[in-house]
C-alpha cells in the first residue's frame, strides 16, 4: 500500500514510562520521532541511553519488522538498519500493546546533507547503500519503502543508515509499503513485486530527488520524463547510463549497479590520476634541471679551487728550491 503519514496512533506524553511485561525494562518517553500507518516510533530514555521505540496495535508489524532487524544482524558488515535491542508488550489496565527498542540513529537525512556538504557526496553514499542493500538482498529481502526520509547520514565516520524498515518484504511478495515518487508502478516502469530491481529502482529516483529536492509531479510519466529530468541536470548527467538501466530494470543485482558507478568514478579519478602524474612528473624534470645545473656549477668550483690550490702548492714547491 502506498505510505501514509497519519495522525500519530497513540497520544504518549513526554515522562511516560514504558515498561515491558516480559523483560522488565523500563523506557521514559522524550518525544515523537514519527508515526504512520504500522505504528509510532518515539524517542526513549533507557538508563541514561537515548533509543528508539516502536509501538504498535498489530503485533503482527512488530513480528515482521523485529524480524527484518534480525536479518540484518545475520549480515556481517551490514549497517544499513539500526540495531534490536529489544521486544515486548506493554500492559496498560486491559491493553496490551506490542513495542521493539532499537538503535536510535543520530545524523542528518540525506538530502539536508548533501545541500550543505555538496553533491560529490551522492555517489559516496550511493555506493555505500547499494553495499549493505546487495547484503540484505542476498538475505532475503526487499527493503520496498526507499526513499530520502528513511535514510539518515550519520558518523564520524560518514555512513548512510535506515531509520524505517517497515517496508521490508521477502523477495517474491507484493511490496507492503510504497511512496509513490520511488514507486516503479506510479511511473508505469514496472511491478510492485518485491524483488532487488525494485530497490535499484529506487536508488535511482533518490539520486534524482537529490538533485530535484522539491521532487516534481508525474506528466505523461516513464522513462521518457525521467530522462528529461536527468539531462537538465549537470550533476545528473554525469551517472545518466547507471540511472536509465537502474530505471528501466535492467540491474538485477545491487553489486552490478554499484560496480558500474565505480566505472564512472574510477574514469574521473584516472584523469585526476593522470594529471597529478604528469603534474609530478613535470616537478621532478625541473627539479632534476636545477639539480643538474647545480651540480654543474659546484663541479665547476671545485675545479677552480682545486686549481688553485695545485697552483699554490706549486708555487711554494718553486720558491723553496730558489731559496
């Protein structure tokens, strides 16, 4: 279903504590982080840690996102999603709610931090994020709901994480959770099936968001106006062969988009390569000329000094046979 940003759930104050039935552990409420159609995520106090805590009525959602968590745990190198630090239920008089703790990411979304720090960021973190995505595809699963606000640029050092893995599937089912700007199906570009084209998808669209952060309205949709937007862009351009095969479906596999982006990448640091080297190269000649001139010099010195010291010796040799 496409995402939906409503009225938060619950009504849970600031100093609320929320305890859970089977652990025991105890979170004080700090505020609201966000809430959709799953359930609320808040800002918790746990012994003097800052965590975040989602609470749900469908202890089905918490099953299912717990479990994406642990997914990632499975992964080794793997940082995409925060971590889990916990899951239970919480008992208010004949309600019982179920919640999950985990990591409370701290950093800037992606897009406020590529305007301050500037584009040569985007692919950096483009090819971090298609990392950790070829790891979570290889686990099973579609991350489904990508998009700018779900991701968070933390650090030092600088890394891209996930703050919502709500919208994660097991590759084969419907996508659970879309927004429609990312969404393949809105641009008529293919399925909502869950499966790694549909997050390379995705990826495609959030560069693109980078460089049009206001986003821009569906016209006759497809490829056709994407590309439009890709060419007016100079940033763009730069990665237009990645994002047209990222668009069309044509990279089935995160590796095989992020090894095509390295290309990009690598082309434009062997020019600066060859420069640096042929700027080197132009310093070591005139370097060597002056050293070359230099011992020229000091050669002719000393044989100016050694001549006039055979000369004196000699003189000397002279005077003392006379005398």
């Amino acid at each position: 279903m496409m995402k939906s940003f409503t009225k938060s759930q619950f009504n849970i104050k600031y100093g609320t504590i929320i305890q859970g039935k089977w652990h025991q552990n105890s979170y004080k409420v700090i505020r609201e982080l966000g809430s959709g159609a799953n359930g609320t995520v808040y800002l918790v106090d746990f012994n003097g840690n800052k965590a975040a805590l989602k609470i749900s009525f469908e202890p089905m959602t918490v099953t299912s996102e717990v479990n994406v968590l642990k997914s990632f745990s499975k992964a080794q190198g793997v940082t995409l999603g925060p971590s889990l630090l916990d899951v239970d239920d919480w008992v208010i008089g004949t309600q019982q709610y179920s919640f999950y703790v985990m990591e409370y990411v701290e950093g800037v979304h992606l897009i406020p931090f590529i305007r301050k720090n500037g584009m040569t960021w985007l692919p950096i973190l483009i090819l971090q994020l298609l990392k950790d995505l070829g790891d979570l595809h290889k686990q099973g699963w579609v991350f489904g709901d990508l998009k700018p606000d779900n991701l968070i640029v933390a650090g030092p050092p600088i890394k891209i994480r996930c703050i919502d893995v709500g919208g994660t599937t097991p590759i084969g089912r419907a996508i659970k959770e879309y927004t429609e700007f990312f969404d393949r199906g809105y641009w008529g570009l293919g399925s909502r099936k869950s499966e790694p084209s549909y997050d390379l998808f995705a990826i495609g669209m959030i560069m693109i968001n980078s460089c049009y952060p206001q986003r821009f309205l569906k016209k006759e949709g497809g490829i056709q106006q994407l590309t439009q937007a890709i060419d007016a862009s100079q940033e763009l351009r730069k990665y237009k062969s990645v994002l047209i095969k990222a668009l069309t479906g044509k990279y089935q596999t995160a590796d095989a988009m992020r090894k095509d982006l390295l290309k990009i990448l690598n082309g434009q640091t062997v020019s600066d390569q060859k420069r640096t080297v042929r700027r080197r190269s132009y310093n070591y000649n005139q370097t060597r000329q002056r050293k070359s001139r230099r011992s020229w010099v000091m050669g002719v010195i000393e044989t100016i000094l050694i001549f006039i010291l055979i000369s004196l010796l000699y003189v000397y040799y002279i005077l003392g046979n006379i005398f």
